[in-house]
C-alpha cells in the first residue's frame, strides 16, 4: 500500500509542477475589472514567461467578436494589440497563447469605457499665488500623466 502512496505523491507532484510551468498572465492595461473614462488604443498583456498568441478578439456586452492583429510571429512576454475604435459599454478581449512546452493557454480581461468612470489622470494640487488650492497642469499645458511609473511632467518620455 505505501509504494502506491508514493507513487500517486510523485504523480501529484509532477503534474503540479507542469502545471505551474504555463506561461499566465501577470499585468494587463487596461487591468482586468477596470473602468476607464476614455477609450485605450491598445491593449497591453504581460506573461509570466514568453508566449506566442495563437488568437485574439474584443467582444463588446453579447455582440459579435472582433478579431485583433497582426498579431506576434514570435513568443514574447510582452504583447500589444491595436484596439479598434470603442463606445461606452463593457468589453471582454480574449486570447489563446501557445507556452514555450507547447501548451495552449486561453485567457480573459474584461475592463469598461464609461464616459463618467474617474479620470486616470493624476493632477498636482498647489496652492496659486492668493494662497488658493487649484488644480495644475503639467509644463506643457497637458495633463499630468499617471503611468505608474511616478515620473515628473519634466522629464517628458525620457524614462
């Protein structure tokens, strides 16, 4: 009885490991679940390990799929998909990604374009010159941009 245990322990074991070795998603932008005010050119997929998408689409609510592309000739981590243009309501993009052991891995983010969601802006609040707080720009008269990176409006896309 003890040699079947171990047995079905190793085989456990075994397929657990190759089951963590599939490549998944680790970040998407725009995130999954998230709300966002204006419409995102593209999408951006992070994978655990390097991948090569076999397939992609957006679906709006429960209307027809949107194939995207072109997509990647090679497996990498990192993909962006050009989005078509998008009117309020809620999206699911999927996709199918093939890992370097030859496993197909579907996935899923579903996000939302909502006109009244919060803006994704970030803005600074400085007092003016009568001592007020008011809402700033950055140095070019734009909006200060909130990629998560925490990087000043000065330094442009030099980071």
């Amino acid at each position: 009885m003890k040699p079947l245990t171990l047995t079905a322990g190793i085989v456990l074991l075994a397929g657990a490991a190759i089951a963590a070795a599939h490549t998944h998603l680790l970040k998407s932008v725009p995130a999954d679940g998230q709300e966002v005010s204006t419409t995102p050119a593209s999408v951006v997929l992070t994978f655990s390990e390097a991948a090569r998408l076999t397939a992609a689409w957006i679906q709006k609510d429960e209307g027809e799929r949107t194939k995207l592309g072109p997509l990647p000739e090679s497996a990498t981590t990192h993909v962006m998909l050009a989005l078509p243009a998008l009117t309020p309501g809620t999206y699911v993009v999927s996709w199918r990604a093939a890992s370097a052991d030859g496993h197909v891995m579907p996935g899923r983010i579903r996000f939302t374009v909502s006109p009244q969601a919060p803006s994704q802006r970030a803005r600074e609040i400085a007092p003016d010159d009568h001592g007020e707080v008011s809402e700033q720009r950055g140095a070019a008269g734009g909006d200060i941009k909130d990629d998560g990176l925490h990087r000043s409006p000065f330094l442009g896309s030099a980071l």
